[in-house]
C-alpha cells in the first residue's frame, strides 16, 4: 500500500505549501498548516540568527506539521549542512525537512538518522527514482511551475513516468495547480497530493510585495515566460516568472534598484536579482522576479491560506486514504 502525501508526513490534507523564499515567512506556513496541510518555511539563505529568528516564529507559530525547505545548489554543501544542523537542534519532531533539488546521500542518511521527514521536489525521473529509493517524499516538478525549474518535463508525464518506475513510493505533483479541478486531474495522473506555490503567494499571511499579488491576480498564464535573466543569487537555473522590461530587455546594466530587509537586516537589490520582491522591498518592483506559474488564470483574489487549503481538501486524499500500489 502507497501511502498519501498526508499519511506521509502527518496532517489533514494531502496538500503541501512551497516553501518559496522571502514569500513563505513564518506567517504563512503556520496558517497553512494549522489549516491542515502541509506548510513550509522558506529557508533560502537564511542561515544564523537570522535562521534562527524564523525557527523560533515557526514553532511559536503551530505545533502541527510544517516544513523547512532549503537549496541545496544555492548554498552548496557545507552551508547546507549548518542550515540543516541548526533546523535539527532548535525545532521539534514534528518539523520536516523539504529540500529544492537533490542533496548528497549524506544529507539523506543524516536526516534519517534524526527521524525527520524528509520531502524533495525534482524534475527527473532519475531524481525522483533516487530520491524515493532513500525515504523521501517525492515533489514531481513540471515545466508549468513559477520559480526555478528542475527539469523539461510537463508535470502529468513526470509523475506517470515516476509511478511506472515507483508503484509504491508517495509522489505528490507540482507545477500549473491552480484549481481543485487541476488538483484532482494530477490526482488521477497518479500524484498522491499535490504542492502549491502560485495560489499561496497571493494569500492574505504571504510576504510577496502587494504588487507582486496584483500581478498574480491580473496574470494569464501567457503572461508568464521562461527565461534565465534573474540569475544574481542563483545562477545556472532557468525559470519562470511573470514577463517584465527585464525579461524583453536583458541587456540593461545590472544597476541597484530597490533595498529589502531579511529578519532585521537591509539590502540593496540589482536588477536581475533572483530574490522576489516582499512586503519588505522597496524600489523599482515592477522589474524585480516575480515568480509565477501557469496556474495564475485560476488564482483571482487574495485569501486567507486557510481558505485554499479548504478549497483544495475536497479533491484531495487525506490522511486516512491508502492506495494499492500497481506493479
């Protein structure tokens, strides 16, 4: 018997929250996952007191449920494995690990030596293969997500190539889910749940720039492009986000445009940072990464992040639903 993404990791809903960086603070991960589904803390760079500052609101913040996702490829090895020390030493049990694209094995036995739950969002069949093969909750990536893509598969014939090669392995899909209708056709696909990211960065407990949830709402999935123009940060990495005058014109200088502010501390912003523009930001917004997917023409309105965990739980399996694995 393959298991829900919601027997998996211990909640409600088989609904996992992105854990998208500068947009998924605290707040927003504590609602969704008092709401019964999975939230996620994005931990992006955070690394120290000011990781710390975010850990502390985090569990403050619900005693359910919620994650804390990292990058591996961002920070290299060895920050990766301070970020992932200080997750393990000051956060309880019940907080799992979520990691954007595959760590080193060691990262896996070390995480499992510690008894957390482990997620990993991938964009390859070989990926997700390995991934699963070592314990973890799989994150099938299509090419129809905002943010940085981790492969050039669609998300429905990733995750049907996945649950050939993987019968019992849980596999939840990601990429273009901006309705329960999506919900339920990557369901059927084989997707044991599902991940979100678009739908969250407009809700109410969101950091995103309230420019950034303008757009989102005003935005057709044409609107969207697939470009690799937002690269100071995290370079190497295409992605999609919402077209702006940096994306038709990425021959302007790489000027500072705008400042922001991470748990107390101020920084300039260039053109062509890949760091979204948050409730913190101020300056040029409309030039900055505002990652977005193909899932915008269904997202119109800000809500609270309880409200779309509800909108999606009818769709979605729960805790107590098991499927026969098929093989």
């Amino acid at each position: 018997m393959r298991s829900t993404v919601a027997a998996a990791l211990g909640v409600e809903v088989s609904l996992l929250q992105s854990g998208m960086g500068g947009v998924a603070g605290p707040e927003l991960a504590c609602a969704v996952s008092n709401a019964g589904a999975a939230g996620c803390l994005g931990g992006y760079k955070l690394a120290g007191d000011a990781l710390s500052a975010a850990l502390r609101r985090l569990t403050e913040g619900t005693d359910r449920p919620v994650g804390v996702n990292l990058i591996p490829e961002v920070v290299g090895p060895e920050e990766l494995d301070r970020q992932i020390a200080q997750v393990l030493d000051e956060t309880p049990p019940y907080v799992y690990l979520s990691l954007f694209g595959m760590p080193g094995d060691e990262v896996f036995d070390r995480i499992a030596a510690a008894g957390r739950r482990l997620v990993v969002q991938i964009g390859t069949v070989a990926d997700g293969v390995h991934a699963a093969e070592r314990g973890a909750v799989v994150v099938a990536q299509g090419i129809e997500a905002g943010g940085h893509l981790l492969g050039d598969s669609g998300r429905d014939e990733l995750v049907g190539a996945l649950r050939e090669r993987l019968p019992d392995a849980c596999i939840a899909a990601a990429g273009g889910i901006g309705s329960p209708g999506d919900a339920a056709r990557a369901v059927a696909a084989g997707a044991d749940g599902v991940l979100l990211g678009t739908a969250f960065v407009v809700a109410h407990e969101s950091r995103a720039h309230p420019y950034f949830k303008a757009a989102v709402t005003a935005a057709a999935g044409t609107d969207t492009v697939i470009s690799d123009v937002y690269e100071i940060g995290w370079p190497g990495r295409r992605h999609r986000v919402l077209a702006t005058d940096v994306t038709r014109d990425p021959k302007q200088a790489k000027n500072f445009i705008g400042r922001t502010t991470v748990e107390g501390k101020t920084y300039l912003v260039p053109r062509f940072s890949a760091a979204v523009p948050t409730d913190a930001t101020s300056g040029r917004i409309e030039e900055m990464a505002m990652y977005c997917g193909l899932s915008c023409g269904a997202v119109s309105t800000e809500i609270p992040a309880a409200d779309v965990v509800a909108e999606f739980a009818r769709v979605l399996p729960g805790a107590e639903v098991a499927t026969p694995g098929k093989g």
